[in-house]
C-alpha cells in the first residue's frame, strides 16, 4: 500500500484519459471479476493436452529411450523426442545452445527429454511415466568457481565459460585511508509468477503452418525461435499473446512454445500445455546466483577513490541472457555514485543447476546488494551517517561509469537521496498502537500471530539503499518498435505487438493515442506478430520504445489529418493543431471537433521507432554500452527480535527518477510491485539446490511475501523529464526492487547493533540464523 504519493509536477488539470492521468486499466475489471482469460484459460474443440518428460539427473548421459510402452495406452495421440524435431535442434536467446530435446547427454535436473499428447492431462501424464529412459549418472559440475578454474571437463560444447569481461579505468592504483573489503552472496530468486506457463497451438494446414497462443514477453522472438526449430519460414508461424499471469523476465525465454507446436503439427489438432507450480520451477530460467568481492578505497571525509571487484555468476546448465546479465552487473560496480578509477573482472559460467536468466533488474540487483553493503561499512569508518556518505559521493548528469560512458540522462541522485530523507518515518510504535486492552497487536510483530515474539524484545532498524539501473538494451544492440495507428470518425485503432504482462502498458498507449490525436476513443488490435517487433516487455523498455513507437504513429496519423483538414479549408497544415478534443487553426478562428474533422477518412499510419545502437565494450570494458540509466532511494525500517532472528519491516519510503509520470497510479503499482519483489529477495526467496536438485518447487517451501509481509510504502516521485526520452519518461519497472533489498538488510544491520552486536549479513535472503544472537 500507498500511504502517501507526491511529485514535482501536477497532474490535476490533465484532459481525463490522456498523458498525466491515471485512467482505469482497460483490463483492470475482467480481471478483479476473474472473468479474464488468462493463457491457462484457452482451449479449442478437439484438443488434446500435452506434457514434458524431464531428467531427474542434474548430469548424466542418455544411454536409451524406449517411447513403446507409451505409445500402447489408448488416448495417447503423439510421442516425440530429439529425432522428431524436423528443423533447428537447439534455441536460445542470445546463442542457441539449449536442446529443443536432450538426446545424448542431460545437463540439469529437469531438462526436456521428450513431449507427448494424449485425450487427458492423467492419461499424458501415465504416458510420460510408461517412457523407459536408461541413464549413466555423471559427476555434475555445481561449483561456479571450478567451472572458472577450468577443474571440470566441459559439460556443454561451448565450453563452461559463458563470458569473462574485465573493466579497467583510471588509475587503478588509487588508494585512500579508509579501505572496505567484503564478499557478498546473492541467492537464486524465483519470478514466481502467478500465471503458470500455458500455450495452445493450432495447426494450419491452408497454410502449412501454425498458430500459438502463449503468454510470453517477445513475441516476435519466440516466433523466431519456433520456426528455426520446425523448420519453417517465419511467416508460417504466428504468435498471439495470451494473457500473462507476470513474467518478471521468465517469459523471456521459451519454455513450452517448440513443444505444443510440434505436437499440434504431428497431430493436425489444437494441443494444449500448461505446466504445474513444481514443473514451472523447473520449466523456465531464474536470477543468476552470485558472489561478488569488492574492496572500496575512500578518503577520510568517505569520497570514493578507487573500487575493485570481482563478479560470478552461475548460469546454470544453459546461457540464457547470462552475458547480459553479466555486463549488466559489472558495468554498475560504482553504483549511483561518483568514482574515477576501477578494476572488475566477471564471469558468467556453466554448472549443472537450473538455467538462469533475465529477472527484474538482472544484474543490477546483484552489484547493488554489494555496493550499498560497502557504502554503509564506508560511512562507518568516515564517522558520518548513511544517507550523508551517499550525498558526498552522489552522481550528477555528466559523470562517467567505469566503462568510460558519460551518464547524459538526467540523474537525479542527490534529489532522490534528499526526497526520501524527508519522508515521514513511522509514527507506529514497535508492536502497533495498544489495542483497547492495552496489548499490542500480535500481527505488527515479528513472526506474527501465535505470540512468537514479545514487544520488549523487539528492536527497530533504519536502513538505506540507492540504486542506477540502465534502462532499455545495451552494447550494440538494434532495439526498435513497430506501432501502427489507424483513424478513422474520431476513433483511434492501435496495433503493436508489444506483450503486455501487467505493466499496464494497454493503458499508456490509449492515453498516448488520446493526447496526440485529440480523441476520446481509442480501440486496441489484437497483440500478434502481424506487425512487426515491439522487442521484448524487459529492461524496463517498452515506455520508451514501444511508447515512443505508438507516438510516433500519431503523430504521423495527425499530420495526415492535418493535411486532409488543410485542403479542405483553404489552410495551411502547419497552422493546425490539436487543442483538447478539436483540430484549431493557430491564425484563425477554425475549430471542428476530431471526430468531425476524421469523418469519411481512414488514415492509417505504421512506424518504426529505432533507438541508435551503443557501443560493444572493448578488451578493458570501455565503451558507450548502455542507452539511458534511472536511478531510486529507499529507506527501510525493521523491527527485529534479535533472539529468534525474525524481521517484520514496518515501513519503505523510496524516491523514484521517473522522467515524465505518465500514469502516475500505473507508477505507482509498479513500485509497490518492484518493492514486494526485493523484500522477497532480502527475507525469504531462494530456490535451494542440493546436489543440482531443487528442494522446494512450490509455494509452501518457497516463501513469497503475502498481504501482511508487504509493509506501507511512502512514495515521491521525482519528475525530470528526460530529454533524451520521446515522451520525457524513464522506465520505472525495474529500479524499485533493486536497492529495496540492501535498504532492508542494511536495517536489520542497524537494528543489530542497537542490540549490541555487529553481524556482517553479507547474504540474501538473510536467514533467521544469519540473526540470531
């Protein structure tokens, strides 16, 4: 919850429904009546159900499948395994290293080693269970720091090194009187998305083709990647975006998209898949797991001089976006904070646990959780306060990463520092205000109800983090998006396929439509690759690429109005504009109403938006990689029974660089959202691996944060428009969860202290243990 939400700008005199306001999400009450129709909600007469064989070996080879007992239980419809896929074997994001079907070794627990379709979900799951796999059970390979050694034998062609990049800048020799060295551990989080993976495929037969409806995060890749896999044409594969229950970069990669298409094709009938809680851990990729070593030199007033570090990331049995990841972390070492010399080498590897890849603020994430622990050891031994270390060294508009690259967005650090500083802290005492008996309230302590812990045992804690995340693709990267805008009467039509998966972007495109175009109306197509690629719903992209995109089309549709009103009257186009809900002419008295004006016309207008590329990063890590940067400040306060080591957080205020606020409520859901998810991480999410093999695939072993965990949020937002960006607005998705976690930890440090001991925390999520005295 919100408990107060302000801004440097008004939005109070905004036409409703346009940029500014905060219109009802067109999805909104479907889904809080439950009436709408989620990916694992589609089915089509005459379906048959589909489902996966997985390994249970994190490495092994095949010795032999024997699919023939499966094919004799009447129901099943299809079985197909590595030798049944008719094109490309392997897909993958950035490199195409992952098997469509293991057929001679497996490099996870999990891994796909066949599919099959049967009438029933029961009878595809007795079919699955009737397939007779021989195993020779190798020696996995789940020591990232082995893999970097070279202390293994390759467990994937490509070898156990995904990416080695070093960043080398200034003079790396640097020191200060103050000296901070530590080594954090970062878990690996779950994106734990409430809409399970589900896809229907249809075959096409008119055109030798086939249909998918899936909830995914790019759609045009998985087209892509499923057409090289079947062997077809791009143009024979068409993509619908189903309803997605979150992604949070899970759906970045594909999971079951090759599987029910290939089945539905061998059939010629619709196959339905969806995959269970415990499948869906194992089916897509997760946080990279890391340890990072950093030692930080100041001067004695705790100015940065110099930071070393050291990065590893276990990638798990396939490469996924690890590379990215990967700079991702590196190339945000310093943090939001000035410093001119630095030395960082990272490593992304191969092991035999679950596949990682992208996760909200991937990377960043993982570097912040060590920096702020640094900055907060740094203000320590300057003998000045947490938030007065972060001022002293906060980056401005003009400084320069490690990588060389000047941050030319805006960058707002030290506001965001000072906003956050001055929100109201809790005025709740530990325990609650007394009931009317004089008791405290049970559910405002640590651990809850059932009088885990008493008040006078509880100790309060005040932690601070601040974060850079970059925004949008980087290093070389041709990012763009299509958009297209049809007017016609006064009623805008909207078509791109940019994958909305809750981030409201459904809501910023009407809103974009309206201010340009002057209309009330605004219809959106349907989300599908008949147009071309808005990219990927990630790196807190589509606002400025896929808005950009669909404000171009207006604009474009516009000037066509203009010109069509233009002759009409005897005016020069240049001379109209858009006032409100009429076209006007600046020089005259002409007024005529949109719809008016549009009547009998139908313009329509398709445009890409390009962002120009960045730079690759050289053998020394410098170079322009990343295209734009947000940055955020959170302040947590915890409440703490050092005894039994749990935590309740009582209260995040947070100042968030949002550029443009143009759905401030949207903005809004997406902090509280991102702030959930880094709570999550600093207190109770990790997927615990055991010998390669996941120990609590479910949602009773892997804790989320509920209703009563999630603490009240204070929130401003800091409005600078960003000059660089088409519609002045940053993407606000990913930064909330990124220094919300070392906020949260960096309080339980503080509440600690208070109690008389200094523990160093140095890994999330913080364990009840990791407290107790």
């Amino acid at each position: 919850m919100t408990d107060t939400l302000t801004g440097t700008a008004s939005h109070a005199t905004v036409r409703p429904g346009t940029i500014g306001d905060s219109p009802v999400r067109p999805d909104g009450i479907e889904k809080v009546q439950g009436t709408y129709a989620f990916s694992s909600d589609l089915s089509a007469d005459g379906c048959l159900f589909g489902a996966t064989l997985r390994s249970p070996h994190p490495s092994a080879r095949i010795v032999s499948i024997d699919v023939s007992a499966a094919w004799k239980i009447t129901g099943v419809g299809a079985v197909i395994t590595a030798d049944g896929v008719p094109g490309q074997a392997t897909y993958g994001l950035i490199s195409q290293d992952h098997p469509v079907f293991a057929s001679d070794v497996v490099r996870y627990v999990g891994e796909p080693i066949a599919a099959v379709a049967a009438i029933d979900p029961e009878t595809a799951r007795r079919a699955l269970a009737a397939i007779d796999v021989r195993y020779e059970v190798l020696p996995p390979l789940l020591d990232p720091e082995v893999a970097i050694a070279g202390g293994h034998e390759p467990i994937h062609p490509d070898g156990n090194l995904i990416r080695h990049q070093r960043i080398v800048h200034g003079d790396t020799s640097a020191t200060g009187p103050i000296v901070i060295e530590g080594t954090y551990e970062i878990g690996m989080q779950d994106q734990a998305f409430l809409g399970l993976e589900a896809a229907i495929a249809h075959p096409d037969p008119g055109a030798d083709g086939v249909e998918l409806h899936v909830a995914t995060q790019w759609l045009h890749e998985d087209r892509k990647q499923i057409a090289a896999c079947l062997g077809f044409s791009e143009y024979k594969v068409r993509l619908v975006l189903g309803g997605v229950g979150g992604a949070f970069g899970a759906r970045e990669d594909i999971s079951l998209q090759v599987h029910s298409c290939l089945l539905a094709l061998r059939l010629g009938r619709p196959v339905r898949m969806a995959y269970s809680r415990a499948e869906s851990f194992l089916g897509h990729v997760h946080r990279h797991p890391a340890t990072i070593w950093m030692r930080h030199h100041a001067d004695a007033d705790g100015r940065l001089v110099n930071v070393e570090a050291r990065f590893v990331f276990d990638g798990g049995a396939y490469a996924s976006t690890s590379s990215a990841v990967l700079i991702n972390g590196i190339t945000m070492t310093q943090g939001p904070y000035r410093c001119e010399n630095g030395t960082v080498d990272g490593y992304a590897v191969r092991t035999n646990h679950l596949p990682c890849g992208a996760m909200r603020g991937f990377g960043a994430v993982q570097a912040c959780f060590a920096y702020e622990s640094q900055m907060d050891r740094i203000a320590a031994a300057a003998g000045i306060t947490a938030e007065e270390v972060r001022l002293r060294n906060a980056m401005r508009t003009g400084d320069t990463l490690l990588t060389g690259q000047p941050v030319l967005n805006v960058a707002p650090v030290e506001e965001c520092i000072r906003e956050t500083a001055a929100l109201p802290l809790p005025d709740e005492p530990v325990g609650g205000h007394a009931r009317a008996d004089g008791s405290p309230d049970a559910m405002k302590l640590p651990g809850g109800a059932g009088r885990t812990a008493d008040a006078g045992d509880i100790v309060r804690g005040i932690g601070w983090g601040v974060s850079i995340k970059n925004l949008m693709y980087s290093e070389n990267f041709d990012d763009y998006s299509t958009a297209r805008c049809r007017l016609a009467d006064g009623v805008a039509t909207l078509k791109f396929a940019t994958a909305e998966v809750g981030q409201g972007f459904i809501t910023i495109a009407g809103q974009i439509a309206r201010t340009v175009l002057g209309v009330d109306d605004v219809v959106l197509d349907v989300i599908d690759t008949t147009i071309g690629s808005a990219g990927s719903t990630s790196a807190s992209r589509q606002t400025w690429m896929s808005g950009g995109a669909v404000d171009a089309a207006c604009r474009a549709a516009r000037e066509r109005l203009f010109e069509a009103v233009g002759a009409a009257h005897g005016i020069e186009p240049v001379r109209l504009m858009i006032d409100g809900t009429d076209v006007i002419d600046t020089a005259g008295d002409l007024r005529i109403p949109v719809a008016e004006a549009s009547s009998g016309l139908d313009i329509d207008e398709t445009v890409e938006y390009h962002h120009p590329k960045t730079d690759d990063l050289d053998e020394n890590g410098q170079g322009n990689c990343h295209t734009a940067f947000a940055f955020v400040a959170h302040r947590a306060v915890v409440d703490v029974d050092p005894e039994l080591g749990l935590v309740k957080v009582v209260q995040i205020a947070t100042a968030q660089d949002v550029g443009n606020a143009l759905n401030p409520l949207s903005v809004t859901g997406q902090i509280e959202g991102g702030i959930a998810q880094g709570l999550g991480l600093a207190l109770m999410e990790e997927i615990i691996q055991i010998d390669g093999v996941i120990r609590n695939p479910n949602f009773t072993d892997y804790l989320l944060p509920t209703f009563l965990d999630m603490p009240p949020v204070v929130a401003t937002l800091i409005e600078q428009p960003d000059p660089h960006a088409p519609l002045g607005a940053k993407g606000v998705g990913e930064p909330p969860c990124i220094s919300s976690t070392p906020a949260i930890v960096a309080a339980i440090r503080d509440a600690l202290r208070q109690a008389g001991v200094d523990k160093p925390l140095n890994r999330v999520p913080v364990r009840p243990s990791d407290i107790c005295l």
